[in-house]
C-alpha cells in the first residue's frame, strides 16, 4: 500500500513551527518513512505547480502553519484545502493569527508609511516608493502577493478539520498528534484541538497559589520575583488563567510570565475578556479611584491579552480612528 | 430614516430587573431602545458577552446591578466595579468610545431611576451615531456563507 501524503505549509509566520517539527528530532525519520512529504517549502523543493497537478484530496494530513496576511497565503489556503482530506491548523498563527495579529492595532498604510518612509532605518525614500502588485520594467513585469490591510486566522477563510496550538508547538505533543494519525485510530470530532489540555496553563504551573488580593502590578523588569510562588500573587500580569495547558508551563517554569500563545482554554472564545474578568476578580479595590490608578498599572492590556490572539478574538481588529 | 440606537441591557435579577418591571407596571414611559437580558447578577456578565453584543451590532450596552452592599450573592456586584472599569479600557483600545458601555445600580425599588438611566443612555448613544466595526461586515458574509 503507498504510504500516506503529508504536505506541510508555512503562510504569514517566523518558520518557529517548521523548527519545531524538526525538534522531535531522530523522529523526524519515522515521519519521513510512515508519510509520503509531497510538500515542504521550508525543507524540500517542491513548487506550487506540483501541488496545483495533485488530485483533489490526494494529500492525507496537511499541517498549515502561519496566519492569512497576503493573497499569496490565501490562495495557497484554498488550494492545499481542496487537496488536502484533512488539514490542520498548526500553531498559534494559523489558529488565531499569532504575532502577525498584532497588526490588526494598526492600519496597513500606518506599517507602510513606517517601513518604508518613517522608520530611522530607512534611508531615504523621498520618491515615496511603495511595493506594487503590479510593476513593470525593462526586463519584464512582476506580480507580487498583495498585502491585506486584516491578519486572519486560517479558519477564517477556510474550514479547518483539527487545531494544534502553540507558539511553536511543543515537539513532544507534535509527536503526540502524528503518532495518533499514524496508529489508524478514528480521528476525533472534527474542530478538536489536538496537542494540548482541557485546562489552563495553571494547572500545569508548579508554582504554589495563595488567595489573590493585588493592589498594584509590576512590569517583570521591576520586581525580582520568588521563583516558588504564583506570578500573579506578586502582582505580575501572567497570561496563565486564560490560556490553554499543553505546553507544561515552560514560561513560568523559567520565571516568565505566560504569554498566552496556547490560545484560549475550552470555553472560553477571547482571552482579553478572560483577562479583565480574572483580574478584576482579584484587584483589592472598591473605589473608583482607587481601581483606576490600580488598572493604570497594567500596561498595554489589549497587546498584552491579545498578544497571539486578537485576529480571532471577539472583535478581530482595532478600528481605524 | 432616523438613527434609532441598538442598546444592550444586562440587568441583575434582583434588583435591577425588578426596578425595570416597577417602572412598567408604574406605567412610567421611557426609551424602548434598551433590549434587556436578565442574568442572576451583574457579575455574571462576562466580558465576553459584552465584547460579543458589540460584535453582533449594539450600539451600547448597559450593566445594571444591585447598589453596592445589596448584592445577592454578597459580593458579585464589587466585581462588576471592577471589570466594567476594566472593560471600558479595552473597547477604547479596540477603538470603540467607553460611552457606549455604561455601568449602573438600579434597585428593586427605583423604577423611576430605570427610566431614567435608560434614557440618559439612549439619549448618549444617538448623540454618538451608530457603531460600525470592521468586524460587521464579516460576520455577515459568515452568516451569507453557512
């Protein structure tokens, strides 16, 4: 029987989620002699003509990686769809956007002006030359993906069948999801996260929790924490109550705060609420006033709670003002 | 025609929403732009289903809980103080205007103050124009589509 097709992708991301399929290290063998790599820009050289002469649902299992940022992935979303029977979003970006969703704050003629006129290192682009889709010149013309002015989630554009969040992945759960395809098990419902918990980041966090009455944050640079204790009870903003376990609390485990990337746990849909409603929980304060210098501490709540999420949170992206 | 503001109104079981039927049954008249969904206590209101109601086209929403003190569940309403603050924060940062989200105490007793908040707010709300988000038009094209 011929082995079953594996495509890998990688769209709006860093290449961390490539890395961390190549840290399940001698494994990555198995990988290679169970599945059939039709597909792998980051590793092999096959191109998207390959993939366009595939028979639709030819490729078993597609891992994407990477957030919607450009036509380029989207139409690469599209294609690997149709020929793919099953396709997983892999990684916090392709889940909910990841970092790149962090453009959503802003507009794209904001990051364009800044990169390509504003920013100390750009020299000098008096002309105001900015990419185009469309260029021509002596030696021919050119087409280039076109920019979007949202970052979205994979499943925003496409239907997902399975999620693996993280960023990146942990290696031990990516094993953890291939060895499950590979033993011939029945697949989960679809839309099941898989490579993770059913409970919080705190959960795995061996750090010990007391009752938590905070009357004023800290900035991690401004406080030297007990490497025992809750990082939430000594008042810095941890990420833990709204994220999902799976990860066994690395961050936290090497004294920082969780930054969230596992997404938001079961039920709960965005992980800025999820924040405002645990914090506001534990704020010692019943005055106004008082509330308000307390929340003047928390800096930048929405790119703090949001760090990986806002393109799939409730509201998507910050409006233009 | 007219704008006619689309409000959301989380109103606590024992208070506040007994002091919007005092106000009815007093046949006392007042804005009927307030589209009211009782919950056990103001603290039950996640963020989230605030978040939500923006994203489903309110044009504000309105928190309304027992006074402080009189919280039925002893201190639900003190985390509601709290969280709304909160919440105001981060709509702004969403590029939404705190106004459209609005925290009050209206009692069992006070079907008068209902009225009246109710039109403050809906008279705020007009003055502010209708809300529109990026994320309007998507979640139609996500209805057009299934």
């Amino acid at each position: 029987m011929a082995k079953p097709k594996l495509a890998l992708y990688w769209a709006a991301s860093c290449g961390g989620c490539e890395i961390a399929v190549l840290d399940i290290h001698e494994k990555i063998l198995d990988v290679a002699g169970a599945f059939d790599i039709v597909f792998w820009p980051v590793a092999l050289d096959f191109k998207y003509a390959d993939v366009r002469a595939m028979q639709d649902k030819s490729v078993d299992l597609c891992l994407f990686n990477g957030s919607i940022r450009n036509s380029e992935n989207a139409e690469i979303a599209h294609l690997l769809r149709a020929k793919a029977k099953t396709l997983v979003a892999f990684g916090s970006c392709a889940l909910e956007g990841g970092i790149p969703g962090l453009a959503n704050m802003t507009t794209k003629d904001d990051i364009w002006k800044w990169v390509y006129k504003d920013s100390p290192s750009t020299v000098s682009n008096n002309g105001g030359t900015f990419p185009q889709t469309h260029s021509t010149m002596s030696e021919g013309a050119i087409e280039i993906p076109e920019m979007w002015e949202t970052v979205k989630s994979l499943d925003q554009i496409i239907d997902v069948d399975y999620y693996v969040p993280g960023c990146p992945p942990q290696p031990d759960q990516i094993w953890g999801v291939i060895e499950y395809i590979l033993s011939g098990k029945p697949l989960p419902p679809k839309g099941t996260v898989l490579g993770a918990g059913e409970k919080t980041c705190c959960d795995e966090c061996p750090r010990e929790r007391a009752e938590k009455k905070l009357k004023k944050f800290y900035r991690p640079f401004e406080i030297e924490t007990d490497p025992n204790k809750c990082l939430l009870d000594q008042g810095i903003v941890c990420m833990g109550p709204a994220t999902r376990d799976g990860c066994g609390a690395l961050c936290t485990k090497a004294n920082v705060p969780c930054r969230g990337c596992y997404g938001p746990p079961p039920n709960v849909i965005d992980q800025g609420a999820k924040m405002v409603s645990a914090l506001s929980s534990i704020i010692d304060a019943h005055e106004p006033e008082e509330i308000e210098s307390i929340l003047d501490q928390i800096v930048d709540p929405l790119g703090t709670f949001y760090r990986f999420s806002l393109a799939h949170s409730i509201l998507r992206r910050v409006e233009k003002l | 025609m007219a704008f006619e503001p689309k409000i959301i109104g989380f109103l606590c079981n024992w208070c506040s929403y007994t002091g919007a039927d005092l106000a009815g049954v007093s046949r006392i008249k007042s804005a009927p732009n307030v589209r009211v969904i009782r919950t056990m206590c103001s603290g039950r209101v996640d963020p989230a289903f605030i978040l939500k109601a923006f994203q489903l086209g309110a044009d504000g929403v309105i928190v309304m809980g027992c006074h402080l003190g009189d919280c039925h569940y002893q201190e639900g309403n003190y985390k509601t103080i709290r969280r709304i603050p909160f919440l105001k924060r981060l709509i702004q940062g969403f590029g939404i205007d705190p106004r459209r989200l609005r925290l009050e105490w209206v009692s069992a007793s006070e079907g008068d103050r209902f009225a009246h908040v109710v039109n403050e707010m809906t008279e705020q709300i007009r003055n502010l124009g209708p809300l529109t988000l990026a994320v309007h038009g998507e979640m139609q094209q996500h209805v057009a589509h299934h």
